[in-house]
C-alpha cells in the first residue's frame, strides 16, 4: 500500500462517512489546513494522529506507518494548475511574484520567506461587498548567509 | 517604446537614482506592493501617476500613456520560477494547494477566491526565533453561479 | 471510487442506455451544458440530482456524495487539445485572445470576464450556407479592484 | 520590416495618439473585432484599409503590402496564455471543452464549429448584479465528411 | 468498456486472427483508410459497422454503442511522434508547413484546407528507383469569412 | 549575415516588390513547392539560382554563398503549430497518423515514406461543393533493412 | 495482451531464466543488437523466431503474432533519457550534432544517414588506458532527391 | 562579444570565404570532427589554433580569448532536433537505445560509454546499393565505481 | 514482477517492518547512501545482497534476479523535482550551477567530475546556530580526452 | 543597462584581460565559488566589491548599483542542462535525490538542507587513480515547524 493509495482512500472515505476536514483536524487536535495537507499526503502523520485517522475513516492498521514517513511531496497534477480554485493563487504569482520578491529584499534585504518554518492560515473575513477569503502565509525570513559546518 | 522596455527602464532607472519602492508608491500615493507590480508591469498606471513617475526616474514623456494601457499580464519567465524567494510560493502551492482548495470548499462553499477583486500586504512580524515574512493574501469570495444576462 | 472513476462509468452507461445528455439535464431539471459539465466531473451534483443520474444510470449508490464533493477542475488530457472539435476553440484563443482582451479593456476598463459568475449556451442558428454552432459565454464583468477585508 | 514589427509600431502609435480600437474600426470600415485582431497580427488587412491604418497611426507605406499578406497566425506568447483576462477564455475551455464537444456531437452530429467561417462579436449586457460580458462564437457547422475531388 | 480499451482490444484481436485491415474495411464496405483510422479510436463507427467488426474480432457486443459514439481525437502518445514511419509526416511539416501554407494562400486566398470535409487516400506507385508511398490528402479550401448567423 | 536573416529578407522583399512565389519559380526554373521551401530556409539554393533570386529582390551579393549552404531545416516556431493552416496538417498527423503507418506496414511491409527522396505537389481541384485542396506526398518506400558497409 | 507487456514480461522472463542477450540471438540466428532491440519492442519478429523466443521464456503462444507485427516504435520514457548509460549518448548528440550534419554534407552533399537502411554494431576494443565500447552507426547514405512516382 | 557571436561569425565567414571545414582543420592541424565541433561552439580552441583561425576567416584578434575558453556546450536549439540530418541521430536513441544501455551491460557489465574520454569518426564507405555514412563513436568504458578521495 | 514493483514493494514493507535504511544498509555490507539509492532502483543489486533483501522484508525470491540487473535509472518524476527536501539540491543547481563549472574548468582544465566514478556522503555536523547537512560529492576529475581505440 | 548585459561584459573582459575567478575573487576578498555564482548574476555585489570588479574588469560605474541589487536567480539556460560538465549534478539527482532524501529524514527527520544558509566549497583531491573534484554542499538543517508570528 503506498502513500499515494491511502491518500486516495482518505479522499474517498471522508466523502463517504460525511466527515468535515474540522472534524478530522480537531479528532487529532491539530490545525485545520495542516491536517488536510497532511491527510492529501504532503506531511507526515505522527503515529498517534494516523491510529485516530485510520480508525475514523476504517483504514486499514497497515497504513500507520505508512502516513507515519515523510512524503514525497507536491501536490499538483500539473506544472500549472488547471483547478480554478487553485489556479488563482498561481495567477497571483504570475502576477504579484516580481512585486513580492523586490518588497522582500527592500524590507528584510537579501533573502526568502520559508516554506518550512511555515504555517498557513484562511479566514472568511467580511466585507460589505462580500465575504472574503484572507489567506495569511506567515514564513520566518531566511537571509542569504554564507555559512558552512564549524570545525 | 513598449511597455516591456518602459518596465526595463524603470528597473535600471530605479537602481541608477537610489531610490526605494516606497519612495515611488509615497510619490504617487497607492499602496506599495500594488506599485511595485505596477511598475513591473503588471497594472495600468493612471496618467497623473504615470507623469510623477516619469518625472522621478527621468524617462521620457511618450511613456506615459504605455504606462496607463492595460498590461499584458505574467511576469514570471518561466512557468515555474527559478528564482528561490519567488520560488517558495510556488512551493507553497505544490504542498498546500489541495488544501486550499478543500478548506475554501468547506468554509464557503463551491467558488473561488478572486485574484482580481484582490489586495496582497506583506508585514515583517516579530517572532522570538527570527522576523517573520507575514503575507496577506485578500480576496472576494466568488461563488461558482450559473447565470446570464438579462433580457 | 474516485471521481474519475465514476465519470468513467457514467460516459461508458450512458452509451449502454441510449440516453441522451437532454434526457439526463431534463430529469435533474438543470441547464443542459451545465449538466454535461458536472456529468464530465467538472462541477459537484448535488445530492438528490445525484441520487437520479445514479438511478438512471445504473450506477452504485456509493458515487452520489463523491459527485456531490468540490471536483478537481480541468478536463483536457493535454495542455493544448488534440480533438478538432475542442481544438477549434483553443484556436479562436490564439487568432482572437489578444483582440477579445483589448476589446473587454476599451469597452469595460480594466478587469476580465468571470468564469465563475457564468454561463455557457450553445444553439443551432440557421444560415443559408449552413446552419452554424453559435456558443454564448456569458460572465460578469469583474473590473480590478484593490479591496481588502474590513476591520 | 517584419509584421511583428509593424504590430507593435501600431500597438504603440495607437496608446501615442490616443486612438480607440473604435475609431480605428471606424475608419476602415469593419467590425471592431474583426479589426482588432487584423491589427495585432492575425488577419491581413486589405490594401485600402492598410493605406488608411498606416496614415492614422503615422506609419511607414511600406507596411501596407506587409499589412495585405496573410499572416503567420497564433498570438499566445506561451501555450497556456498568462494574462488573466485571456486566462479565463482557456479556463473555460478547460472546464466546459468537454461538455461542448458533447453538445455539438448531440445536436449536430459528429464534426465541429469552423473557426474559419466564422465571427466573434462580444456585447455588454446588464444584470442587477452587475454588467456581463458576452462572447458570442458564431462558426458554420462542418460535418466530418470522407469527401474526394472529382474526376 | 472505454473506447481506449475497445482500441486495444481490437488491436490484439486483429492480430490473433490474422485479419488484414483491407479484409476489414470490405467487410463493413468503407474506404480502408477511413476504416483504419476508426478502429484505431479515430472515427464514429456506425452501429451496423460495429456489430460485423464486434462478430468478426470477437469482442463484446456492448463495444457497438461505444464504437458508435463519436470519440475523443487524437491519436499520437507524444506531442511529437517518435515513430518513425509517423515521424516522416512530421518531419515533412516541419520542412514544408512554411510553403503548403504561402502556396495555399498564393493558389486560393486566405484560408485552409479542412482537415473535416477531407478524405486520405495512399496508393504504392511505380518508380524505376523503387516503389513510391503517395499520400494524398484531399481536403476542401474554406476561405476565411467573417459570417454570423441570420436573424 | 545568417541564413535566417537573408530568409527575412526575402519575406519583406517579395511582398514589396509584389512578386510571387510561381515568378520566382519561374525564374529559376524549379518546381514551386521546392522554390517556396528552398526561400523559406529548408533548402540550399544552387549559386546560379541564388544569384536570380538576389537580383530579383534587390538582396546583396553575400547572400549568394549563405543560400547555397545546407541550412539548419525545421521551420515551425512552435512544435505544435498555432497557425490555422498549417495547424490543419499537424491535426491530420493525430487523427490519421495511427492509421498511414498500419497502411503503409500492410501495403509495403515494415518501413517508411522517405521525406528525403520525396516530393510534394499541390493542386486545386474542383469538387460541385467547393474546389478543394490536393496535397500529395510522394516519397520512396524504404524498407526497413539491417545492412552494413562491405569490407 | 499489448506488445509493451510482451516486452515487459521477455524481460521479466529472461532475467528470471538468467539467460543473455547473445544466447537469444544465437538462437533466432540474428545479430544481437538487432535481436535486443526487437525483444524491447522496437522491430516485429518473424514468426519463426517468435516461435523460438515464446519458447524459451516461457510465454504464451498468443505472443507470436503480437511479436511479428510491426511495433509503434520509440523506446525512451523521457524526450531526454535519464539513464547515464543512454544519457551519453543524447551528449553526444548535444554537442556533435551540429559537427555531424556539416561533415555529412561537406563529404556527401545534402542528405542524410538513414536510420532505416541502417544497421548498428557495438564492439569491445581495446586501450592502454582502459578498454573501449566502440558504437558503429551505420547507414546509407541518402541524397534530397526531388522525386515523384512515375506516370 | 560573445561565443556565440564568434560562432555565428566563423559559420558566416567560412562559407564567404568559400573554405571548406577540412582545409580548417588541416591548417590548425586537428582531426576534422574535432575542428568543427570546436568552431561551432563546443570545445575550447586552444591559442595556436585560434590564432590561425581568425587569420583565416579575418576575425577581430578579440576573438581569441574567447575561443579559448571552455564552452557552454550544448548545440541544439531544441531538446528534440529538428533538423532532419541530426534528427536520424536521435531516432536512432530512440530506437536502439535501449538495446545499446543493455549491450553494454551484457559485455561490460554495469557502466557507460564516456562522451568526455571519446572521439567520433566518420567515413564514406561503399556498398553496391549506396556509399554508406559510417560513424564510430569511441568512448572509454567507465565502470560504476563507488569511490571516495583518499585521506 | 518489474524492477519498479519490486522498488514500490521495498518502500512499503521497510515501513511496515520498522526497519532503518541503516539497519539494511549494515545487513548488506555497503555504504548507507549507495544502499538507499540501489534499493531506490538506483543500482543493481548483487545476488548476495539482495537475498538479505528479499529475506528481511519478506519479498519473493524471484526479486533477486532483477534487482541484480542493471535498472532504467533516473528517480525523478518530472524533471524539475517538486519535494522541496529535492528541490533544494536543484536549486543550488540554478544558483552555483554556473559557478560549479567555471571552477572547475579553472582548477583542472576543461573535463567534467564523473557521476559514475562518484560516490556520495552526507554527515550531520555541528554549527553554533543549527546542526547542519553536509553533502560531499566525490567523482574523478575526467578531462576531454580525444581518444580511439588502438589498432 | 541589465544585469544580465553587465553579466555578460564580464564574461567576456575577465577572457580579455586574463584574469582569473580567484584572482577577482581575492580582490574583493570573498570566497572563489561565491564570487563567480555572484560575478555570474546570481547575488548581489556589494557596492564596495563592485567598485573594485568594476575597476578591474574595466565597466561602467554604472554597472556598480545594479551589481548591488539583488538579481533574479536561476542561471540555467534550460531547466535540464545540455553542458556536461553542469549535467552531471542533475544526473547526481536522478540517481541519488531519492536517496538524500531518504537519509536527511532517517537523520535529522522531516525537513530540508537549507540552500540559503548555505555555503558551497570545491577541492581538487588525490586519489591514486586520479585527482578527484569533491564538492561540498553545505546547508543548515530546517525541520519542517508549523509557526506563526506572535501576537
């Protein structure tokens, strides 16, 4: 059984046990958006949280250690997502990417926001002329630094 | 002069005479990060700004009503960018794009977050392990919805 | 049972049973094109148009809340299509994309057509030199607009 | 002088004169569609027509014969377009291509909507929620059909 | 039963019997070429034609509504083909795609060959060099005319 | 001077001194399909060829020597084509590329149409439903044969 | 069964077997790299030795015809193969291509090497500094010949 | 000036120089494959022999330094050429390439055909049908060796 | 049982019986780096080893044969790697990559380090402000050598 | 003027002048790798280091603040190199990116080598069968940490 394929069965088990991803995220005790990229298999599921998944979902025992390894990650079935819903947040970077980058580098200087000292927050936020979707990408700034092992 | 030239220029013109980003968004009172993409040619830049900025970066006049068309937007050279602070959001979207797209599904239904009625801030916020690159992206929830026109 | 799977089985029953896509739109009581999207797995069934193209169809009863979830959009195998009938509609792109834009900023101003607040009809329009495929898409207008969540 | 060239003296003499794709449709008497895209590249323009584009915008006479013959065609700078505003048109085809290639199969047969004996005209239209843009794509009907010359 | 699985099956069918593609194509009284092309997954097979193709190969006879619906096109594995007796065609539009298209354009105007109101013919001709492949494609010239429905 | 620039040349000298591709064929006494491909940059040009053709067009002697040299072929900018006419060729490629090469190997037996020992002819032919477009390829069969150099 | 599971279950069979490629060749009296590349899909193979090949590993009858038809070609999973042992060779194409297809001409005139009537031989040479593969391609060689059948 | 401007200006120069790619190599006194690989880009030209070259083709001294340097090699200008002379190369990897990794294995065991300790010859050789293109392509066997630097 | 298979069973049954990369690597006798990338499909497995393998994870025997072949290698799925633990290394491909060669060439002449007699290290190593992953690439130094085989 | 223009006129005066990467690299007292990856566009120069290279090398002083800026990164022409000297390290990742991966998290756990705090070093090494290139990577270990800013 591979990572791929109990991905696949989570998808489909979810659906059909009308589970909520809140539901499954807090089951685990965990935040929301970081259950459900772990759950589509793009983080590893400690032992504990995978023995609460597997049993709600009727999984079977042997995908523990399984969820348990770090996944080969990245999500996307193409290069260029054909979703809509994700797509915008690609197009966002088509068209935002240069600004983010030379704001970046005035502000903090020469560096990265990090992927992986990271989290991910949505809110539905309101506003008179529709609810929005705020997405908060919160990284700890990397600065270039030239550095190699002591000794 | 095309717009791909007037945004070389300004690039070069920009560096040439010291000036920041905010320095040119305080001239010509817009929002920073929407200036920066602006200028790198991802917006329309109004005539009154344009002339403001023409007239700090020392370009000539012509290029103002360029600067005011619409754009030909995408600023990215290649479909997946190369360059890492650029890249990590990319990145973002490889491991949490399915979970964007699930969360936005559970929480609003289905429907998209709009990258055109859209405002992106980025914030420097503190954190006991290092700074943090704080990145707010807002838009309007636009529910899928089958409709035509009247009459 | 993935969604894909089931769209599988549906393209493959519907054959079997001689049914038309009119004859499925007609019993869910929905916009033709819209159902053949949704039957395509490109939008979610809700539950009790669900329950009757399952039972029209012969299908499991298991697939009506996997076609009732959020699919993943984007049904072309490749990035640019090979079948002629689809194809001649990525052509209209490359000869009219850049003359469809400039049009929407002159008349509209800045902004683009929604693909989500939308619609799609196609008729049979008599000419004497042969009757012609007359597609309408119909999408809100969304001019660019810098907003952000209140408070 | 290449058309490339002389498609992008027009697109910058017409932001320089401050001409609308209107008026320039105007002059020469012909739909603003078809205009529009004649003048970025993608149609010959006839010889009188020519003349009367290259005085407007203060081009050189010799783009006139350059203007009259037929074109290299396709003006996406990449295979999946960029800019939002033409990205919606592919979005469209990625999440409604199938259902049209149903559609034409159910109500006209096997073949397709010629994109050659065709015309494309794009109307705004008002809705309580907000103008909509509407495309219409009119093209003959062409049955497949395993036809020979004569004799 | 998709239509790919109904392709391989006759495929294998085909071989297992010793058929030849000319013994098929008198069968159900079609062209060879066209008869090729559509047990290869290209055409519409009428459900008279389906029904001696199903008894003749032995297949199932549910592949007669499946044969007849009209398919996806399109029936290269690679954007570029990497057979080598496909390739020569290939290499024959890169070498001469330029000037069959200033030839078309010099001979009959502006438009195209139809690739839809088109037969294909190939016959072995003599040469006291060695035989001859000739490839005859016999498609109808569509000018391009801006047309739109009437009424 | 490169090959590709005296080929731009020759575009933007035939159109301005309005000549067409049968004088130039004429003139050089070579079939047209060859003359258009050989000015297009496919072919080398024979020195006293070439020499006709600079005269005609008004191009410099250097240009001589550049044409009689073997060129670098391929001459589509993108390895689908985007132009409708040339396209129409590439999509008879993926609807009845499957079927040529099962031809060809019933015909002939295992092995190729050279596009090498090869020539290409067009005519227009009249058909009571609109003249048509008459391509043939007509190329040396090649078997297939596993041969070495003697000795 | 398709040819590619044949070729995947010869070379599951022959590993399991411990049997060499120069023990199946002898066996069907071919050369051997004839004979590998026939076994990985690449040439039909005669009926006879099909025979021979079924029997020493143990597959099904059925294969033999499978096996004499003439396959779709093009072994490589990747457009640029990934395996250094294959890699190497694409190398050399990067960086003696060019110097390959001047020599050609320089030494023979316009034409090329046919990969058809062509045969390949790979030898083991010896070195002071290291045993040597020495690869021999070899193919006739065929003028551009502008050709067509007679009559 | 870059090497690739030296290139583009050896391959411009040569032919108005009418010299041939042998009567290059004799003069710097290395084997011709080697000669123009190296002029076109793909190997450092040492300073003897630059010197002598840019005598020959009246280059500006400038040049060389700068073919003196090593390469950024790679000469296709697609990953899959076009070009129907180098195309028959790579048609040969895709056909043989399989059977040449497996070759080597079988004679060699576990290893590459080196395209660094390599060189490439091509003869004219006769055969009753034709002369033939003889190409040995000669690298070192490297054997996959799992060492480390001493100390 | 392909070599793929037998990779996907190694993944799966490690993490199912809670065995350590190190602890197989031990069991075999061979550096913790090769042993992850042969039974990662990488490199054939001797037969010794590999029935250590096959008997520790409880694969069938009929394994070891094929993991004693050379395998297909290349373990990336798409060319640019989307896991950011891989992405990084090509990242420091795009950004030194450059770089990487030009001290190369300048250190030890133009040549390239050998991938094949490579091996690979990785050591956790102490830095006040964070352990650090240490990666130390070590292949022969190969220079460009225009060698043939003797006699 | 560009980054990439002033990249460019550095490759080509460090050939002019003779200089060597160590020589520029100790002038402006900085590590040899860093210097070339930054001299070759890849980080920003500090403005006094700028003024030196642009002393040395012979630039405008212009080049000084854009040598200054931080640049978009990514030096590779084509996202898989063609150069083999480059091509090696992307081989090194075909073979044994699974496989660092693998260990990094039997290792350290779920995380990534840094390439920003990162530092790389080249030595040329004796080894009795030839000198060795050993390349070390050298990147501070990032655990995977879901964080957040405070407050």
């Amino acid at each position: 059984m591979t990572r791929e394929q109990i991905t696949a069965d989570i998808v489909a088990a979810r659906l059909a046990k009308g589970l909520t991803w809140h539901q499954l995220a807090d089951a685990i005790d965990k935040p929301v958006m970081w259950t459900i990229a772990a759950l589509l298999g793009q983080h590893p599921v400690p032992v504990d949280c995978g023995a609460v998944v597997v049993d709600m979902l009727g999984l079977d025992e042997s995908a523990i250690p399984v969820l348990a390894a770090v996944p080969m990650r990245g999500g996307l079935p193409t290069a260029v997502p054909t979703d809509p819903t994700i797509y915008r947040f690609y197009e966002v970077l088509q068209v935002y990417g240069g600004a983010i980058k030379e704001f970046i580098h005035e502000e903090f200087g020469d560096g990265i926001m990090s992927a992986i000292n990271f989290s991910i927050d949505i809110q539905r936020k309101p506003h008179a002329a529709g609810d929005r979707v705020v997405v908060t990408l919160d990284g700890k700034f990397l600065p270039y630094d030239w550095t190699a092992a002591e000794g």
